[in-house]
C-alpha cells in the first residue's frame, strides 16, 4: 500500500521530467542542470509555472509571462505516466511496483523520442539490460540464463535482419536502436517472450500504417516507421500481462 501511494505521489513529478527527457536528450541538451524557460519569450520558469498539469490548466496553456501558447506536450506525457503507474498499480504490488513503473516510464520515454526523431538514445535501452537481468534474478536466480540468453537473442536477431536489410536494399531498414531494444526486453522477458512480442509490435505498426492510409496519408515501402516505439509498447504489455496474451 505505502509503495502505491508513494509512486502516485511522485508521477506527476517524474513525468514532468520525462518531459524534459524527451524535449533534450536527442538535441544533446543538458537535462538535469538548465533551467525550464519559455520558448517564445526565453523567460525562466518559476515553481509555480511548473506544478505537473495544474500549472497548464491554471495558465490556460499560456505564458505566465508573454501570453504566449504554451504546448499541450508537457501535460499529455504527464498524464501518460499517470497511466503507465496505474496500469502497474492494478496489477503489482511491493517491490515490483516502482522497478515497473521505471521501467515503463523509461519505454514511454524511448517511445516518444523515437516517434518524433526515429531515435533510440543509448543512455535508455542500454541500462535496461544490466538492470532486466537483475531484477529477473531477484525474483529467482534461477531465472537469470533465460534471460541472458534473451538479451543475447534479442540483440543478434534484430541485429542480424538490419544487416540483411541493408545488405538486399543498399539502405538502412532497422536500427541497433531497436536491437538494443529487443535485447532489454529479452533481459526482462527472458527468451521465450520474443517471438510474440515481435509479433504484436508489428501488428501495431501495421494497423498505425493501414490506418494512416485509409486516413489519406501516403504510405509505400520507403515510408519510416519508428518501430521502437510500437516494441516498446508490446515490452509493456507483456511485462503487465504475460506471455499469455499473445496466444
């Protein structure tokens, strides 16, 4: 109960941070150490510009400052973490709430990163590795070689058919982006996992690509897909949920 109540608590707090996140790590901005400013008047913001949510809604979207629009982007990835700990709330409890609510927090952020910029950052998929293989070995030792043998699959698998890609169509198809990905759902998952996960990803990003086309937009085979974003998704689900759901 104190483990639930404590992350409700803090996940408005670190969604405003996945924010920043997601805002400056693919441009290379420091994340932790500069001051939040206004992007049209420069203004720094205070506290009180600053509340998860209450600040925008207070503000009516505006710059407490210039009156200038503000974004609705801070508050939608605020309310994201908000449903990425509810949906573990209902499902965990003890201490394998807050690692899934980091770890959920981490694939909503890589989602959206690679969404917008077709960018996996080292600095996210890279430490979920070491930290999926520890945590599998802390609910049992014994499960640490299937999730080894997991990253490992997960990384030469993809890996593999990137330079297959690469090799039949002179250009590049699938990023190690994804690989690292695939291998830290491996080291979570454990081996087993991967086939189905897989599966749904690209069931997800199949029905975004019909649906766009029935919706106007131009799709062919060149058309870039971030389909980290769809793998970090399918990682989530099955993480909540279990192997299960993909029979």
């Amino acid at each position: 109960m104190l483990e639930t109540v404590a992350v409700l608590l803090a996940t408005p707090f670190v969604g405003s941070f996945l924010g920043v996140v997601i805002d400056r790590l693919p441009a290379g901005r420091p994340v932790l150490v500069a001051r939040s400013r206004c992007d049209a008047c420069g203004a720094r913001l205070g506290v009180t510009d600053l509340v998860p949510v209450a600040s925008w809604l207070w503000q009516r979207g505006r710059c407490a400052h210039c009156r200038a629009g503000l974004s609705a982007f801070y508050p939608i990835i605020e309310l994201s973490a908000l449903a990425v700990a509810l949906s573990a709330a209902f499902l965990l409890s003890g201490w394998l709430l807050p690692v899934s609510c980091a770890l959920g927090w981490t694939l909503l952020t890589l989602a959206v990163i690679d969404w917008r910029h077709f960018l996996l950052p080292d600095a996210l998929t890279l430490p979920l590795i070491p930290a999926g293989l520890a945590v599998a070995w802390a609910i049992d030792p014994a499960l640490l070689v299937p999730h080894a043998v997991g990253a490992l699959a997960g990384f030469a698998a993809f890996a593999a058919i990137a330079a297959l890609y690469r090799r039949l169509r002179r250009r590049e198809g699938l990023g190690l982006g994804d690989a690292k990905l695939l291998a830290a759902a491996g080291a979570w998952l454990g081996w087993q996992a991967l086939p189905g996960l897989v599966v749904v990803a690209a069931l997800g990003a199949l029905a975004v690509a019909l649906a766009r086309a029935l919706t106007g937009d131009r799709v062919s085979a060149t058309t870039q897909i971030a389909f980290g974003g769809y793998l970090a998704l399918a990682f989530w689900l099955v993480w909540l949920l279990g192997p299960p759901i993909l029979a």
